[in-house]
C-alpha cells in the first residue's frame, strides 16, 4: 500500500514538473510598435483562443470557486476576433465581434450588451491617397457620431474632426522626431478651447529605449520613468504632478524578463499604502498560465503577504 502510494505521489510530482516551464530568456517582449493584438497583448506563439478565470479569497458566497471572467479568440494572423465577458456568477453579459479586411486592417466591430439589451457597432474606411481613415458609431443601429482621422509622418495622427449631432470638434497635433524616428515632443489642442492643449515629452538613452514621458495638461501633470535591464524592462515608476506643484509618487511596479508583473508598490501622496506580488507559472510557449496574487497592507502595518487571488488561463494556439 505505501509503495502504490509513494508511486501516485511521484507521478503527481512529476506531472506537475512537466506542465511547469520555467521563464523563456530566448523570447522578446514588444513594449512599442505593435504589428498584431498578440504583441500588445504580450502573448507569445500563434495562440488562437485564451479563456480567463478567477479565483478569489474573500469572505463571499464564491470563495475559492474558479469564475469564468473572458474568452478571447484570435485569428491566424494575430489579431482580436472575438471577446465574451462574463459576470461574477458566469453569466455572458457582452460579446464583441471583430472584422479584418483583406490587408489585416480592422474594419468593423460589434459590441452587444446582454445587461442592457444594446448593440454598438463601428466601422472604419481607409484612404491611402488622403492618408486618412474615417471612423463611425452606431448605438442601435442610429449613428452616434463620426471621426475622420488624418496621419503624417510615421502614421502619427496630425489632425481629427469628429461630428456628433450639430456639434464638430477638431483636435491638430504636431510631433517632432529625434534622429533615429523616436518621438520626443508632441501637442495635442482643440480649435477654439486655449485650455484642452495636451503636451507629451519623451526621453530617450542611448539605446534609443523609452527612458521617461510625461502627458501634461492644463491641470496635472503625469510622469513614467522606465528602467531597463539587458535590453528589457525591469521596473516602471510614475508621478503624478498637479495643483501644489511637488512630485507624487503613485506607483512602482517591477517586472520579469518577460514584462509580467511582479511586484506593485501603490502610494499615496508619495506615502506607501499598499504592495502587491505575483507569482507565474508558465506553458512551453512562454505564456503565464497561473498568476497567484497576494498583498500586502502598509498602511495597517502588515507583515505578511496575504493571498487574495488566482488568475488562470486556458490557452489554445493555431496548428
């Protein structure tokens, strides 16, 4: 009996080492400069379906039950074609249908609520003479508004007009380059409104990697410093600068080589509230299947992390 015991506990043993795969270092995580939904998504492979769910510790009716949250499908190409939300008791409660055209490039989408019975749809047309696209909204089927975007150099929009009603709102932007095509300054302001002008700064190192950027309005201003290690991202920290003019902390968060997240450090006003960690495990492509979350309370003085989540995904890749 101890010996068919001791051969069941090596076999779960080494099943679980087998579905265990450690960090890939051979693959290379984009930060910028998308080409498909799967690399903004940071999701490595051709995956075709990724299904979500959670599993909570708190004093509710569904502790420790794992709830459906989300279901992705994507093409063969990468991109988003179909997302499924779902309630806390796993109930669908919105579906958004997604559609390509022959080039890849998003042309419609569809968008239905269970909870409200509504359908929002967009469609988009593309001018390649004019360099412009031209984006429009239907809520139940009735147009809500329409935006014509027009582009410039590295297809940064230079200029929107969107139409809602009677109203017509233009916004101009300009943005300025450095040497190796990295943007480094661009503004953003509505024709007519002095105070809506939007400023965004970026600073480079000599790697030409993104090193800090601030987004300033009238009103606040916010800032992102970003270290790299080894060529990759290993830890972010924002600011936020507003009415009294002093530098706030709000967030320090660290990463793997893989951009997970690893550590979450949360302020506020620049004073340590409250730290998150997590923990991964990982399929053979690469991709996180199981995130345990915990949580540390600073401001109650905890010592400890204290498990408060599990986050897992189902992933399905493309033959």
């Amino acid at each position: 009996m101890r010996k068919i015991y001791l051969l069941a506990l090596l076999s779960i043993i080494l099943f679980n080492c087998q579905n265990k795969t450690e960090l890939r270092a051979d693959l290379q995580p984009f930060y910028s400069d998308y080409t498909n939904s799967l690399q903004e998504k940071n999701l490595y492979g051709k995956v075709k379906k990724v299904e979500y769910l959670k599993t909570t510790f708190q004093n509710t009716e569904n502790e420790d039950k794992s709830i459906l949250k989300k279901i992705e499908e994507y093409t063969d190409f990468g991109e988003l074609k179909k997302v499924e939300y779902f309630d806390n008791s796993g109930e669908l409660t919105q579906t958004n249908i997604i559609e390509y055209n022959k080039n890849k490039k998003f042309i419609k989408s569809v968008s239905t609520s269970k909870s409200n019975n509504s359908k929002t749809i967009q469609t988009v047309e593309y001018d390649s003479i004019k360099n412009t696209s031209e984006s429009k909204i239907f809520v139940n089927d009735t147009i809500d508004h329409k935006t014509t975007f027009y582009y410039g150099k590295n297809d940064y929009q230079i200029k929107r007009i969107s139409i809602k009603g009677n109203d017509t709102t233009e916004i101009n932007s300009e943005q300025t380059f450095n040497d190796n095509d990295k943007l480094v300054l661009a503004t953003q302001k509505e024709v007519g409104n002095d105070k809506s002008t939007i400023t965004i700064r970026n600073k480079y190192d000599n790697n030409n990697n993104l090193i800090e950027s601030s987004h300033k309005t009238e009103w606040v201003e916010m800032i992102s410093e970003t270290e790299w290690k080894n060529g990759r991202i290993s830890k972010q920290t924002s600011y936020t600068i507003s009415a009294d003019l002093k530098k706030h902390t709000d967030n320090i968060a660290e990463f793997d080589i893989l951009y997970n997240l690893i550590n979450s450090k949360e302020f506020e006003n620049s004073k340590l509230n409250r730290e998150l960690k997590f923990e991964y495990e990982f399929d053979e492509n690469g991709n996180w299947i199981k995130k345990n979350v915990s949580m540390k309370e600073h401001f109650n003085n905890s010592k400890e992390f204290v498990p408060i989540y599990v986050d897992t995904r189902k992933i399905s890749y493309w033959k």
